[in-house]
C-alpha cells in the first residue's frame, strides 16, 4: 500500500468514527440522558400510586428540567409504595439537601405526569444529600374520586335544585308562612308591625336591665342575692334528686303506679281481671235465657213477678192477720189454750186406749210391709241397718225371707 492510499484510509477512519460519535451524541440525547460527557447523580423516592408517569417523564426544579426518570418499580420494603429513581444533573445535586422533597405534577391541565422537585420558601440551601438518598414525596391531589363521584354529586345537587323549584313554587301560589308574607299584603303588614312591636319591647328590656331595674339587672349587679338564689335552685336541684330516686325505688303512692312490681301495680291487675270478670259476667247475662237475665232485660216479665210477690205477700200478711186474730182452725190452734188442751186429752185418751193402740200398731205393720215389699223389689241385697230395722217391727220369718 502505499503512502497516499494509507493517507486516504486514515481519513476515511477518521470521518467515520467521528461520524460515530455524533450519532451516539444524537442517541443520547434524544433519550433524555443528560448528554454523553455530563454526570448525573441518583436519587429515590416512593409514592402511594404513580398513575400517568412513565420512564423518562422529566424531573423539575423551579420549572426548569434537570433530569429523567429512570425506573419505576414495586417498593420491596412496603407493600402499597411504588419506588421512582431518577437522576438530575450534578450542578443541581448541589442544591438537594434535607429539605427538598418531591410532588407528582401533571405537564399542564391534561398533560402526562412529570417529577417537581420542591424546597419551602425562605429555607436556605444545607448540606447536600449523598448519590442514593430518598426523598421524602407529597402526594398528589387527586380529582378522580371526585369524578367518580360525580353521578352522587349530580343528583344530589338535582334534588336540591328540584326542591328549590318546589318551595318557589309554594312561594308564588301564597302557600306556608313566606308565600303568604309575599302574596298577602295586609298580612305582611301585620306581621312586620308585630315584628316592630315585639323589638320595641325588646329594647324596653334591654333599657331596663341597663338602668338596674327588674330581676335580670338586679342579678347582674347583686352578687349576694345572685349567690342566694343560685344555692335555692342548687337545692331545689338536691331535693328533685332525691324524689326522683325515692320515686324511682318505688316508694309512696306515685313510687308504686310508677313501678311495674309493687302492691299498687299488683291491686290495678286485680281490678283490671275483676273488670274483665265483670265485662264477661255482663255479657254472659246478655245472651243467657235464665231466670235473672230475664229479669235483669225482660221489663213485662219482670212487671208480672213482682205483682205476683206484692199478691203473695199481701195473701201472707192477710193470713198472718187472721191467724193473729184467733180466726179459723190455725188461728184457734195458735191462740186458744182451751183447743190445745183438748188436743191434748184426746192425745193422752188415745195412748191409754188399748184398742186404738193396737190400731195404730196394726195399721203401721201394714204401711211397713207395703215399704219392704217395694225397698226389695229396689234391691234384692238390703243392708245391714235395713234387717235390724225390720226386725224391729216385723215377725221373725219375715226377717228371714229379707235376708239373701
């Protein structure tokens, strides 16, 4: 080869490999690196959610960029953190101290999501945060649970816009208290002198309390009669206490109708089951046909009974009369001693008299013959006491055909 061709070569190389390099520049600059020859310091931080940012979204400070994310990734050490590492520029690193943190911005009103990095007005710059530091982060104001919450938002904002376009409907027809104000002149009228009034007396009260006149004034300025009245109310206070937990452990008569066990709730029971007796006693006698009911609701039957009672005991009181008086054969029994001594003789005549004795006995034979022959014919097995009574007054063989 000779001397011109390896001259040749040696500038082709050299126009190639400069060629090169202004491609990796171009490369490297449209990938948001930072430029080939600068360096760049890595820094971190973590958010709830990154919604809309992405790798190689810009990193701002004071609005100017100064950086790139780099990677997005799941926080190893907390579950609901998402870990963003970006890298800005080595003049910048200078200016991050403990103070700056990092807030989640959006790149105008819709544009994607950018990294603003903060310091608070009036801190000055400190000491600078070593490569790898973790920034503390704001969270962003997120709107979207307020548009989600749009619908519940909408319809209650149409509820009170329908209820406003009622109550104005209530106020043009002169309905409620405002509708009628607005549609009843004579009426406002009233209303805004009673208004007037009742502010006039107001203010009469007011003067009058700043006068030192009345009870109000008289407590605003006497401490003693203020401090008197105030113990009156404490005690009134101790004593109202003091009823209401006797009244409330159920002594006295108002302790008792208030609880639930006590003598008088017991005794209200009882006369509310004696009324409901009563109520059934009532309606049984409604719809009975005995006796009583009808005397109770039938009026004619009633009328008769009771004449026949008046008869009845005009008919005793006449008896009694006569009898009283000696008339008839129970009157001469009851009040002639001559018709009781008869009856008397004739008594003792007849226990003297054989004959009549052994009448009676004969007849009474008779009459207790004609008693066994039916108390058999009842019952073929009579008792003991039944045989020692017919042995009494019958013959022996008729004892021995009663017994079995």
């Amino acid at each position: 080869m000779t001397k011109k061709e390896t001259v040749r070569s040696l500038r082709v190389g050299a126009v190639a490999s400069l060629a090169l390099l202004v491609l990796a520049w171009l490369i490297v600059e449209l990938s948001g690196s930072g430029g080939l020859f600068s360096r760049e310091v890595r820094f971190r931080t973590s958010f709830r959610q990154v919604q809309g940012l992405g790798r190689g979204a810009e990193v701002r400070y004071a609005g100017v960029t100064v950086g790139r994310v780099e990677t997005i990734s799941f926080d190893s050490a907390s579950d609901d953190r998402v870990l963003v590492e970006f890298a800005v520029e080595r003049q910048l690193a200078n200016r991050i101290d403990e103070n700056v943190h990092v807030r989640l911005e959006r790149n105008g009103l819709l544009g994607d999501r950018l990294l603003e990095l903060r310091r608070p007005e009036g801190q000055e710059v400190g000491t600078p945060l070593p490569e790898d530091s973790l920034l503390p982060a704001r969270e962003p104001f997120e709107i979207t649970p307020f548009v989600e919450g749009g619908e519940d938002l909408f319809g209650q904002v149409r509820s009170i816009a329908e209820s406003l376009e009622v109550t104005t409907r209530r106020l043009v027809a002169g309905k409620g208290l405002f509708g009628k104000l607005l549609e009843d002149e004579e009426f406002g009228d009233r209303t805004l002198t009673d208004l007037e009034v009742m502010l006039a007396r107001l203010r009469e009260l007011s003067e009058t309390a700043s006068r030192g006149e009345g009870l109000v004034a008289r407590l605003a300025g006497d401490a003693a009669l203020a401090e008197e009245l105030t113990g009156h109310l404490r005690s009134g206070a101790r004593r109202f206490d003091r009823l209401a937990e006797r009244l409330e452990d159920g002594h006295g008569l108002l302790g008792q109708a208030l609880s639930d066990d006590s003598e008088l709730a017991r005794s209200a029971q009882d006369l509310r089951a004696a009324a409901a007796s009563a109520r059934a006693l009532t309606t049984r006698l409604e719809t009975a046909r005995g006796l009583v009911p009808r005397l109770l609701f039938d009026e004619e039957l009633a009328d008769t009974l009771l004449a026949d009672l008046q008869s009845l005991v005009a008919s005793a009181d006449s008896i009694a009369t006569k009898v009283d008086a000696g008339e008839g054969t129970v009157g001469a029994l009851v009040n002639d001693d001559s018709v009781h001594d008869g009856v008397t003789e004739i008594v003792g005549g007849v226990e003297s008299s054989w004959i009549v004795r052994y009448l009676l006995k004969r007849n009474r034979k008779k009459g207790l013959s004609k008693r066994v022959d039916r108390i058999l014919a009842e019952s073929p097995t009579p008792n003991a006491d039944l045989l020692e009574l017919l042995a009494e007054v019958l013959p022996p063989e008729s004892t021995a055909e009663a017994s079995p």
